[in-house]
C-alpha cells in the first residue's frame, strides 16, 4: 500500500509558503499599520529637488523637499515629479516601506494643480530595473540608507542636497 500523506503535506504547506500564508514573522510582535496619509500641497518649482538616477535615462526626476515626510509607521512619503526629454511632467505622492522594500502610490497630480487620489494604490516592491530605477534610486541613495527609513525631512533634504545620503557609500 502506497502512503500518499507524506506528500500532500509537502504540497500543502509549500503551496500556503508561496501563498503567504506562512512566515517566519513573531506572532507576538506587534501587526504593522500604516497611518492615513493627507495629501501635500501640490509642487511648486521653487521646492524641486532634483535627483541622479542613472546615466541611460532620458528622465529628470525631482522631489518636492516640502513634501517630504516620515510616518510614524516608517513610510516615507513624498512628491515625486518625473519630467520627459518630449516635455511631459508626471506627478504622484508616493510612500516608501523601507523595511519591506516596497513603494507605494496614493494620488497622481492633474495639470490643473490637483490631485486625483490613485484607484488601485497597493504597495510594489522596488526593483532595479530601467522602468524604475529611481525608486530603487530613492531608496537606495536617500531615504532608506543600509535599509532604514531617514528620521527627518530635514534627513532627506540634505541627502537629496548632497546627492546621497552620507551613509551610503
């Protein structure tokens, strides 16, 4: 008589691991929240940051430093504003999970200098390729050096003033 049991268990909690429904996590510890953003001021030119991404991107990429902040749920959120070599500006308030390695959108900025709050806003994870590069660049280089989230604003602007975070090397 064949055991089949051995196998099902296998498949069962391989299945519930890609699932996500096992972790490694504390039960005990306290489930992470993420706090209700309110949404900034829209960007104005004279608070534009710009930021290197890469030497093969078309783009200029900018963050409004008065927009810049740090919840207590470790996101950072910001304005990201996204200039293309044809002439066209993008502009979305996005928050950054250093911990998890993940962004996230929240709204995206209408030519007539209001926000449309984003339909499917769910957090993504950062990846190094050429489409978005510069989260992993923001991340990276400026708001989540040896992957921690800044303490400050004020942490962020002088990294983005500096062209990186000094911890990063």
């Amino acid at each position: 008589m064949k055991r089949l049991f051995p196998v099902f268990v296998v498949l069962f909690v391989a299945s519930n691991v890609s699932a996500g429904l096992l972790t490694d996590e504390d039960p005990d510890a306290p489930k992470w929240e993420e706090e209700v953003p309110q949404l900034p001021e829209f960007p104005r030119e004279a608070n534009l940051r710009e930021f290197y991404v890469s030497a093969t991107t078309p783009h200029r990429y900018f963050i409004d430093g008065t927009s810049l902040s740090v919840g207590k749920d470790g996101v950072v959120r910001y304005t990201l504003v996204v200039r293309t070599r044809g002439g066209v500006t993008n502009i979305t308030f996005e928050g950054m999970r250093c911990a998890t390695g993940q962004y996230k959108i929240y709204a995206t900025g209408r030519a007539d200098g209001t926000w449309a709050v984003a339909r499917r806003s769910e957090w993504r994870p950062i990846t190094d390729k050429p489409t978005y590069r510069h989260h992993a660049a923001l991340a990276h280089d400026f708001f989540c050096p040896i992957g921690n989230p800044i303490a400050t604003p004020e942490e962020g602007r002088e990294a983005l003033r500096l062209g990186k975070h000094p911890s990063v090397n």
